[in-house]
C-alpha cells in the first residue's frame, strides 16, 4: 500500500500523523445544514464505523474525505498534509466506495476495472484485475456486463474497483447494504486486511450497532447536528465535534 514520507516536522509527533484528521468540517446545501463543526481523528491500523439516520451526512462526509465535494469550511488532513493541496497523490492513496457504484452499465466488470487501472497507470493490469475480482468473489462475472448484474454483485465489483490500486485509506458509503452473508464475509476480511497491514478504514452505516470490522463507532444524528461520538473504543480526543 502506498504510503507518504512523512516530514521531521509531521514526524515530531512519537506515533506519526494521523491517517485522517478533520477540523471543524462544516457543509451545506443551499440553506440547509449537513455537517456541522464536524472534528475526527483516524489512526492507522484503525477502523472506524459512522453510523446515522438517511439524511445525517454519512454519505457527504465520505465523499468529502475523497475529495469527491468541497467542504464549505474546515480541514481536512490525510498522513499530516493537508487533502486540498494533495492532487493526485490523494487519490492513489484513497480508495473510495461511494453510494453510486461508478461503474460503467455497458462494460464487463473487465473492462470497468482495466478502465480504473489505466487511470492510475498500474502495472500487471490484468493480474491486479483478477486478484481484486477474486477478493470479492466476482471472478466468475469478470466477463459479465455490469448492466446484467444484482445490486449486490454491483457492491462487489465496486469494492474490488475501490481496492484496485492497492490503497492505504479505504473510504466505503454503507458497503453492507445490499450484501448478503457471503458477500458480508468477504467485506470483513477486506477491512481487516486493510487496517491489519497498517492502512485506514472509514465506513458509514444506517445500522447503530457494531458493524463489519468496526473497532471505533461514531454517531451522527439527523438534521445536521454536530456530532456525537458513540462509545466503543472512541475517545473524547479522537471523535466528536467541537463547538
């Protein structure tokens, strides 16, 4: 997994930066608030899973971490730099699994993920192809179009497209849905790798209790109230929201 050279200064700190570090997160549509004065703190190794009510912001909060939409105030750090100043060098670091597949209906699940490995450049293109289909158990369907696909095996393949380039920080909007108990075993030992191989995980949900692979839980109520950290392993310092 890709990972930057940290600086002296950056390194000042014994553990490092953070994977991910969000300060005073604040976005809206129009007049009407999502996140608000949003702050949190992503360690590597670490897995941490949002839950929320439709409407809550999981899904904005992803894409702004993926630097997918422009927050309207606040900061967002990735490996101690921060997100807006990073071009491409975000997005060979991030994998991103968003609530629109973005895969191409017309294309085979081949040819949607030799399309994402050409944009990174990768090299053995057809062999990572095969290893990320295989992770999620959709080798079989690799000559499938997507169009002829079920919402879950469309989860899937959007998984392994996510997991293509071999990212650090994997950012996933509700991965369960649509899963069901194979698929859901599949998910967790992606997650589990990630984080055990020293990268991040940041994953929402619609589901309050503990979720795939989740070791820190943070809550984000409807209405685009600032946050409230649930409490598995969170800490005050790590999770939450400042005023």
């Amino acid at each position: 997994m890709p990972r930057m050279t940290n600086t002296p200064e950056a390194d000042a700190d014994a553990q490092g930066p953070a994977a991910i570090r969000v300060e005073g997160l604040c976005k809206a549509f129009g007049r009407t608030p999502v996140l608000r004065s949003l702050s949190l703190e992503v360690r590597w190794g670490e897995v941490l899973s949002v839950s929320g009510p439709n409407g809550a912001g999981k899904t904005t909060l992803i894409r702004v971490l993926a630097g997918l939409t422009r927050p309207d105030a606040g900061s967002i750090e990735v490996d101690g730099l921060p997100l807006s100043r990073m071009g491409s060098m975000a997005r060979r670091l991030i994998g991103a699994v968003t609530h629109e597949p973005l895969l191409y209906d017309g294309l085979t699940v081949r040819e949607n993920l030799r399309f994402t490995g050409r944009m990174f450049s990768l090299d053995r293109l057809d062999a990572r192809v095969e290893a990320a289909a295989d992770r999620l158990g959709v080798r079989p369907r690799l000559g499938d179009r997507v169009e002829t696909l079920s919402h879950g095996l469309r989860k899937r393949v959007s998984i392994a497209r996510a997991l293509l380039h071999e990212p650090s920080i994997l950012l996933m909007d509700e991965p369960e849905t649509g899963l069901d108990r194979h698929a859901l075993s599949l998910l967790e030992s992606v997650v589990s790798g990630v984080a055990g191989s020293g990268g991040a995980v940041v994953m929402t949900t619609h589901n309050p209790a503990p979720t795939v692979g989740s070791e820190r839980r943070m809550h984000l109520p409807a209405g685009g109230a600032a946050a409230s950290p649930a409490r598995g392993e969170a800490s005050e310092e790590d999770v939450g929201a400042k005023p």
